[in-house]
C-alpha cells in the first residue's frame, strides 16, 4: 500500500487502515470520519502531516487530534479552514469528495 510505503509513521498507518477496513465494511460515513478521512488524504498528497499542517494554519494541532481520539463530536469549520491554510488548500478543495455528499448523521 502506498501510504505505508510513503509513511512510517504507525498512528498515521493504523488511521489510515481503520478507515478503509470501516469503509469496506460500511460504505456511509459520519461526518468526523469524513473529515479524518480527507485530512489523512491530504497529508498524503502534500508529504505533510498533521502538526506541521496545523502549526502553519495558525494553531495548535490537539484540535485535530481530539477529533481523531473521538474526543471532539463535532469539529468546527474554523479548525478545518486553518487545517487547510496550513496544508495550502481551500475550504472548497477539502469538501471536494463525493463522500461528503453521503453523509450518514
């Protein structure tokens, strides 16, 4: 699989594993698995990963983190818009994956 070959890092390989195992076995996501779901494609593409991205956006990566330990129900736009300053892409590019549409709530 590429992301492991790309990344060695184990938190960001059990991640991404969990969300394709989940995906497989149901196809519709929850929102905070979406979101997970396209910032781990996001740091992908860009070599990126999670702190660098949200230390450039202007804030303290814990946000994103609670969001990945389920400790945060519901993330706020403003953490995923400066996730996105930090990644160099926009709101618009982020929301950009058919998955966003078939949200399960």
């Amino acid at each position: 699989m590429e992301f492991h070959e790309r990344k060695k890092n184990k938190k960001f390989i059990i991640v991404v594993e969990f969300h394709e195992s989940y995906e497989r076995r149901n196809r519709t996501l929850k929102l905070n698995d979406a979101i997970i779901k396209r910032i781990d494609e996001i740091c992908a593409e860009r070599g990126l990963n999670v702190c660098d991205a949200c230390l450039k956006g202007g804030m303290s990566p814990s946000a994103i983190y609670d969001l990945y330990k389920g400790r945060t129900k519901c993330s706020k736009v403003i953490t995923i818009k400066r996730f996105c300053e930090g990644a160099g892409i926009t709101l618009t590019e982020f929301f950009d994956r058919e998955y966003f549409n078939e949200i399960e709530e």
